[in-house]
C-alpha cells in the first residue's frame, strides 16, 4: 500500500466519522428537545422501544451515539434501567442497516445525496429543512468516505504478506481480538464493519476470515458507552453493562454455531458473489437473533447488571459541589440526545437549589417566631450553598447557550438563568430575616402574640409557595396556584403592616419591633413577587420542551 492510498483510507475513514456525526447533530437539532417525550410514550412496550432504538440508529447510522445518549438519560433519570434495555437492543439492530447499504452498492448515489442535503442548508431558509439537509448531507458523506476506503484497499490484494495476516482472522480468538480491538479505537461499528467490506470488496478477504472479526466488532463498539459512563450514576454504568452483556452474548453463541455449523456456508449462498453482502447478513443476522433471544430476558439482564454492580453504601458530601451538571460537557457538543439531557440535569439542579432556599426561608421564620439567633450560622452555611449553584448553574448556562444550536433548548436555558436568580433573590431575603433574630436578641425586643401569629403565618404561605413550585404532578396549574399565593401575600402584607401601626399606636408594640415588623413584611412580599417569576418561567419552559 503506498503512502497515497493510506492517505485515502485515513480520509476516506475522517468523512464517514464525520458523516456520521452530522447526521447526529442534525437529529438532535431536529429533535432534541422532544427527545424525552418520544422515548416516554414509546419506550414503556419492549417492542416498541426495540423499534425506537433501531429508527434512531438507522438514522445516525450509528449504534454507538444511540447507547451513549441512552447511558446519559439513564445517568439524569430521564429513563429507566428497563427502558434503555429496549433501546440498546434495537440500536444493535439499527446498527446494521448501514452495511446493507454499503452491500446495495449505494455509494454511486453518495455524490448526488450529499449535493441534495448540501443544497438544502445553502438554499432553503426554514429552519426544519436544515436540520433534514444536514442529516441528508451527512448520509452523503458517510458513503463517499466509504468510497474512498474502498478504492484505497484495493492494491491490498496484490501484498503477499498482507494476505497472509488476514487468513489469520479464521483463528476465532485471533480474529475476535482484532475486531474488537479496532472497534474500540475507532469507537464505530458502522465504520469498522464498513472497512470490513470494503476489504471483502477488493477481494482481500472472504467471509470466513471475516466472521470472527465481524463478532469481535459489536464487542468492540461497547467501548463508547464504558467511556461515557465514566462518573456517571450507577444505573448509567448498568446500562453499559448490559449492552456489553448483549453482545458477548451474541458472540460466544455465534462463534460456537460457526464452529460448529455451516452457517457461514449457509449465508454465503445467499450471496456468492459479494463477500460484502455476506458480511451485512451476517452482522444483520448475529444483531437479530440475539435480540429475538434476549427479548424475552430483558428485565432479568436488567437484575443482572444490578446484582453485578449493587448501590454503593457511601454517599458523597455535595454540599458545595454541583449534582446534577458535568460542566465538562455542554449541549451542542453534536451528542444525540445532548438537549434533552442536559436540559434535564438543569432542571434538576435548580431544583436542588430552590429546596435549599425553602429550607433557609424555613428555617429564618422560625429564628424570628423563636427569637433564636442560634440559627444563623446553619443559614448562612446554606446561603453559601446557594450562592455557589447560582455562580456555577449561570455559568454552565452562558457557556451552553453560546454553543447550543437549539432554538427551543436556548430558550429554556434562559428561563432557567431567570430562575436561579430569583432563588438567589429570596435566599438573600431569608437571610434578612434571620439577621433580625440577632437585633432581637441584642437590644431585647419582642413581639406580641398577635404579631407572632402573624409571622407564623408569613412562614406558612412563603414555604407553601415554594413547595408549590417544586411540585411538577400539576404543571398545569402551577401559574394560577402560585399567583393565588401571590396575590394572598400582597394582600396579607397590607393587612399585617395595618395592624401593626395599629399595635404600635396602641402601645402594645415598640418603636424597634415596629421597624423589625415592617422589614420583615418587606421580606415576605419581595419573597412572593420571586416564586411568581419563578412559576412564570416554569411555564414557559414548560411550553417549549412539550
């Protein structure tokens, strides 16, 4: 092979990676903030999730983006451990069909697909059309690389010593290791298995040299998912775990029938005289049998990768880290699924931050109602907590939206930057609240019963507020519920701050306590006006991600 055609190769390989990953990206621009609702009502049947895997990766033309998007929702609690066993299983299927394609000698089309997606994105306007122009184009490149591998291959057949390695691959062992081991340096299944019949094509290599590397490549391919589920959760790394289940599995089953039967023999009929056809039925027939197997046995494989990696008895200290949010990774990385995912690990991280700052507001009403100043070293230390997710959830949202190609995604990004200032707002308003416990307590002040009551009656509509707006079972009534608590706060901070010039005139309250009141109040309605920016904003990115 001369420096030229290992030019060829190594191109030929950079367009269909490339390829691959445009055709993911233009789906996930496509679809990505809808993602989460069409794996929820597709994914709870086993056979339709099967069939979702499989759409999804004959789409992206890969099997690996779909495990690693399924590894990610699993990682954030988007799906379940049983869920993503269905998805996996069809994303091996889906896997597949790129071969076929190769076998059907589609690459003569590849020039006139990418021209047609290509003009798509330079002539057409609509955003939607793009995104299809995109997955189009990608579709097109992928096959002109494969083209380009192929062609570079073909003086291969005329090196002794090359011939003479691959007639090693018939060694099931040799020939596993070796399908594996590439597989996991390229980190596609479509491309290994695509360089494998494009040696097959140039006459190379036949397909019972090639059966065992074509095993060892659906091994080979789970190496994607191990690296993204590095510091995941537990049922992310499970998830894994089962996909490396399903194809050892179909491995050692169909090593042992090859070795055993003539089925190689049996599929070369189909096909005698295209050795790349060959390997397509083969690796379509390896992905399908083993699904059709393992289907029935999807929810023990699932309490197998449970039994085999159990719930770890140590929990971290997070107090001052984030949760949910891999600052490392952003959306628009061109990662299927990557909206919806970290949409959701968002989510999820503010709402972390919002039950901090009801717990403080909590726990600065009842400082005030007990005149204990005990309490202001916990709210100060959780005020830090607060501080430090509003700095780093705003940061990690400035970097995604600079970088995100989703209309949708971007716009609830930028109700979530809204949001976590106004959690940032009322965790500084508890914190005013429970700095009065000091002055009460240095200067001698208290309040009368009525106005205890009253305050007692601040803290229960302010927690009561918040908890709403931390309950997602009604998203429906959200606004309206939390304007109702609004409204009622207003009003009880006219009402309250009226009786208390009335106490004052009275002589029940002194001047200091009617200035402290009146601060509070001043607390309490600003705390209001907050959640109900926060339930506003709720709604919105309610609308967009539905």
């Amino acid at each position: 092979m001369s420096i030229t055609d290992l030019f060829g190769l190594l191109g030929g390989l950079a367009l269909f990676l490339y390829g691959m990953q445009m055709m993911s990206t233009g789906l996930e621009a496509a679809a990505g903030s809808r993602m989460k609702s069409i794996l929820e009502k597709l994914t709870s049947n086993r056979f339709l999730g099967v069939l979702v895997g499989a759409a999804i990766t004959t789409v992206i033309q890969s099997s690996s983006a779909t495990t690693v998007m399924v590894v990610g929702f699993v990682n954030s609690g988007i799906m379940t451990l049983r869920q993503a066993v269905w998805i996996i299983m069809g994303a091996n299927i889906g896997t597949t069909i790129t071969g076929q394609l190769i076998a059907l000698d589609v690459g003569a089309l590849a020039p006139l697909i990418a021209f047609v997606g290509v003009s798509m994105v330079v002539f057409l306007k609509s955003a939607k059309t793009h995104h299809i122009g995109q997955i189009t184009a990608g579709l097109g490149i992928l096959f002109i690389g494969m083209e380009m591998m192929s062609g570079a291959m073909m003086p291969l057949r005329e090196s002794e010593a090359f011939v003479s390695m691959i007639t090693t691959f018939s060694n099931p062992l040799i020939g596993i290791l070796v399908g594996a081991a590439f597989t996991a340096v390229i980190q596609s299944s479509s491309a290994s298995v695509g360089i494998l019949q494009a040696l097959a094509s140039s006459g190379v290599l036949h397909l019972s040299n090639a059966v065992y590397v074509l095993f060892g490549q659906n091994i080979g391919t789970c190496i994607t998912a191990v690296l993204a589920s590095i510091g995941t959760s537990r049922n992310a790394k499970r998830t894994t775990l089962i996909h490396l289940m399903f194809n050892l599995t179909g491995t050692v089953l169909f090593t042992a029938i090859c070795m055993l039967t003539p089925l190689t023999a049996f599929v070369e009929g189909f096909t005698p005289d295209n050795t790349s056809a060959q390997i397509a039925n083969m690796h379509t027939l390896f992905n399908l049998v083993t699904t059709l197997i393992l289907l029935p046995l999807g929810g023990c494989l699932a309490d197998l990768a449970t039994r085999l990696l159990p719930d770890s008895s140590t929990q971290p200290d997070d107090t001052m880290s984030l949760q949910y949010l891999n600052t490392s990774s952003v959306i628009g990385e061109g990662r299927l699924g990557s909206a919806v995912l970290h949409i959701d690990q968002l989510r999820q991280e503010v709402f972390r931050m919002l039950a901090i700052a009801r717990k403080n507001v909590e726990l600065s009403f009842d400082g005030v109602m007990h005149h204990d100043p005990s309490h202001i070293e916990q709210a100060n230390e959780l005020e830090e907590q607060i501080d430090f997710l509003n700095k780093e959830i705003s940061r990690y949202i400035s970097h995604a939206l600079a970088a995100d190609n989703n209309e949708q995604s971007s716009q609830a990004m930028s109700c979530y930057f809204s949001i976590v200032g106004n959690i940032e707002r009322i965790g500084d308003h508890a914190i005013n609240i429970i700095g009065y416990t000091r002055l009460l307590k240095d200067k001698d002040i208290r309040f009368s019963p009525q106005a205890l009551s009253q305050i007692g009656a601040m803290r229960s509509v302010s927690v009561e507020a918040i908890e709403r707006l931390e309950d997602a079972s009604q998203p429906g009534t959200l606004l309206p519920d939390v304007s109702v608590l609004e409204s009622a706060m207003d009003d009880m901070t006219m009402r309250f701050r009226d009786n208390h010039l009335e106490r004052m005139k009275s002589g029940i309250c002194s001047e200091n306590a009617c200035i402290l009141f009146s601060e509070l109040l001043t607390d309490f309605e600003r705390i209001g006006d907050h959640a109900l920016n926060i339930a506003q904003d709720l709604v919105k990115i309610q609308k967009q991600v539905s």
